[in-house]
C-alpha cells in the first residue's frame, strides 16, 4: 500500500497527463502543485501565477530565494527566459478571458454535476477564498487532482456538493488515486480505473453516479503492492 | 499635477480616523512597510483597509490590527494571519471577503470611472448572496460594485522626479490597481531617479495617479 505521501505525488503524475504542450497552465496549492515534476517529456507547460507572473521558473536554492519573487503560494520562485510580470488585476483577465488553458486544483467535494466545493468547510470560519473562485470559472480545462475519499473514509465525489461551492458545473476532470472522470454534456463518466482496484469497490468510494466509458481503461498506477 | 516628496511620517499625516485606506501587497512582497509603521506611531484608527490581506501576526498590516487601528477589513485572502480570524469571532473586525479576481476589478473599476461590473466569478456560490445575477449569452454573472479609498498606500520600486512608477518582480501585483483607485495615492519607493531616467515604455504607474512619493 503506498503512503499518503506516495498517493499524493501517483495522482500528480496521473493529473500530469492531461496537459499538452504548450498549455498555459494555473497551478494550485497542495497535490496540483506537485504536477510540474511529471510534466512527461516533449510536453513543455508554462506556468501562470496569479499573483502576477507567466513563465515561472523552478524553486531557487534558498541562498537564491528573492523574497519579491514568489508564487501565489509565497513560495519563492525563479525567472526563465520571456518571463513576464503584470498586475493582478491582468492577471485575473487572462483568468476570466480565458487565456489560461488548464488549471489543476484541489478540491474537498465534486459534484457529479461538475459543482467544485474547494474553499471551506462549515463550522469552521474561513476568512479566504483567494483566487480559487476567478480560476475554475475561468481556465478553459479544470483538472481536479484529489484524494478519492476524504481521510475519514467519505467519498468526495458526491451527487450534490454538501460544502460551500466555489463554482457551478466547472470542472472538466476528476482525478484521483483509483481512477479518472471526465465530464461529458454535464455527465460524469468513469474513463480510467486503477488495476488495484475493482468496480465494487470504486463504486462503494464513490456517491456521485456515474457513466462508464466503453471500454474502460485499465492501468498500472503503482508499482508495488497497493494491498 | 507631479507628484510631491515627502518622509513617511509626513505623508501619513494626511490619514484621518474613520478613513478607508488601500494597502498593496501579495502576502509581505509589496507592501509599502516604512507607510505602514509611520501611521502605527500616529493616533489614527477605526480605519478601513482594503487589502488582499491583513499581513502575518505582527507583520506588515498585522501591525495594525494589533493595535486595534482596523474596524473593517476588505480583501480576499485572511488565512495566512490567525488574529484576523481570532478578532472576526471576538466581534472586533469586521470582515468582507472577495473573491482575488473581483477584487481586483473592482478596484480597477474604482480608478476607472466605472461604478459596477458584471463578472462570471463567484455565481452559484455564497459569495454572491444578495447580489443581483444576471445572464449573458447563456452564463451568470455577479453584478459587483467598484471600490475606492479615501488613501492608496502603495510600494513601488523606482519613482522619477514626476512621481511616474516602476515596480519590482511579483511585488508590483495590487500596486497600480491601488494607485488609480484612491483620492490620494502615497508611493513608497527604494530609489528616485531623475526625470527622463526612466524607459518611457517601460513606465508601468504614469504620475497623474501618484501624489506623494516617500522614501527611506
């Protein structure tokens, strides 16, 4: 069985898939960001942050670091050839006007409708909601990378959000641990499914319904044991 | 007009209690921190600050809510400073939150002339509650007012002797929205540089938006 760890940087090599060359791609917080370390090869993304830089660069060795060059993370980040740096308010217009191709993003529910809830849970006062919102609605592809199942065992695809939304019927993909979904005319369909894995059993991980692509893809997506 | 110079402790003088006042910055990266300290030593308060966030628990605008300076706080992103959330329960802060893009316009819109815009952002969503929805060709989109502050408290990297601006890396990002969108701009700078220095082109905040510029 790999670690949480390992599950995290399986469904980041998978979500890295979906990407094509050239895409203009918005990567988000946790697993997403994960992503651009199996970007495959021949396949070359740049990447926009919303805080105000296209073409980011790698992570600089910490005596590099430029506490004025980050991402939206704070991270610190570098400078490649034809980096840009722009306001946020164009920032957020390459969102909305539909400039970036792909966001890869995290999520705490989808909706088998394509509802995305990702900014907060009830009972707890969440005092942010960033740019999360401005992303999803804008990307011309939504690629959701999470766990399939919260850490208590719920399913986090659901016939209907229970949490907060942060957009209605944006996401274009699903992916987790076990298995891929894309939405097809608003319907969510089963195209990929992990070898370690049955239907039963993806099926009992799953409330939301769904539609099963013919044939289903099966593939290896762990080397060792997953048992 | 050109821009005037004057130290921090000049410029924030011009800030009056009960005031609403804009302060750049993306987390700590562009905030204009020399501002942000004058006005602590000053006796104004119950200010309302519009900003992405409210700085790390006594860093950059945490100062200010510290010291109980902040009645009301508009922006996006609080998460990162626990004492706007402990202060939001205790009923001490008031809190509206936006989604970054939003904020973002209608801060532009604020500097522009335009008193309201239609954006996709947000709709469906509790964000939008109360707001007038409206559908274009088919989608949503959240009616959403501009935003102006009596006072711009920005940090850009070089100003000219005519107050024109440039900024530094990922520090420009609310920066030039903010200075557009304020009655009176006040730009903290590294370094002023002579008239015609500046690559014309390159100029990212033109003077007629700047009035004070303040260094070290």
């Amino acid at each position: 069985m790999p670690t949480e760890e390992q599950i995290r940087h399986i469904i980041a090599r998978r979500a890295a898939l979906e990407l094509n060359d050239g895409d203009v791609v918005n990567l988000g917080i946790g697993i997403p960001s994960l992503v651009n370390n199996y970007v495959p090869p021949g396949v070359r993304i740049h990447l926009h942050s919303e805080n105000g830089i296209l073409e980011v660069g790698p992570s600089p060795s910490p005596e590099k670091a430029d506490p004025n060059l980050i991402n939206a993370s704070r991270q610190p980040v570098t400078e490649l050839p034809g980096t840009s740096y722009f306001d946020s308010g164009l920032s957020f217009a390459m969102m909305r006007g539909g400039h970036i191709d792909a966001t890869v993003i995290g999520a705490l529910q989808v909706s088998e409708t394509g509802d995305i809830a990702s900014w907060a849970v009830p009972g707890k006062t969440v005092l942010g909601v960033g740019g999360a919102m401005d992303l999803v609605v804008g990307a011309k592809r939504v690629i959701v990378a999470m766990q399939h199942t919260t850490k208590e065992g719920a399913p986090k695809l659901v016939p209907r959000c229970t949490l907060p939304l942060t957009a209605k019927g944006e996401a274009d993909v699903v992916v987790t641990e076990h298995a891929v979904f894309r939405f097809r005319n608003g319907r969510l369909v089963l195209v990929e499914i992990g070898d370690h894995i049955d239907l039963d059993t993806l099926r009992r991980l799953t409330a939301a319904n769904f539609e099963m692509e013919e044939p289903l893809r099966v593939v290896s997506r762990w080397e060792g044991d997953w048992k | 007009m050109p821009a005037k110079f004057e130290t921090p402790r000049e410029a924030v003088r011009r800030i009056r209690s009960g005031a609403t006042v804009m302060v750049g910055g993306f987390g700590l990266s562009g905030v204009p921190v020399k501002l942000v300290d004058a006005l602590l030593e000053t006796p104004v308060g119950d200010l309302t600050v519009i900003s992405n966030n409210i700085g790390t628990p006594g860093g950059g605008l945490g100062k200010w809510l510290r010291a109980g300076k902040i009645k009301k706080a508009i922006g996006s992103y609080f998460t990162t400073n626990p004492d706007v959330g402990r202060a939001y329960l205790e009923g001490k802060l008031e809190v509206q939150l936006m989604p970054q893009g939003t904020f973002c316009e209608a801060i532009r819109a604020g500097g522009s002339g335009i008193a309201a815009f239609y954006t996709p952002t947000a709709a469906g969503t509790d964000l939008a509650a109360g707001k007038e929805v409206r559908e274009f060709d088919g989608k949503l989109y959240v009616l959403e007012r501009a935003l102006r502050a009596d006072v711009a408290l920005i940090k850009a990297y070089k100003a000219d002797e005519l107050g024109n601006l440039v900024y530094y890396k990922t520090a420009r990002n609310f920066n030039p929205l903010m200075a557009m969108a304020a009655d009176l701009t006040i730009a903290e700078v590294d370094e002023v540089v002579p008239a015609g220095a500046l690559d014309p082109e390159c100029i990212v905040t033109p003077h007629v938006f700047v009035d004070i510029v303040v260094t070290g």
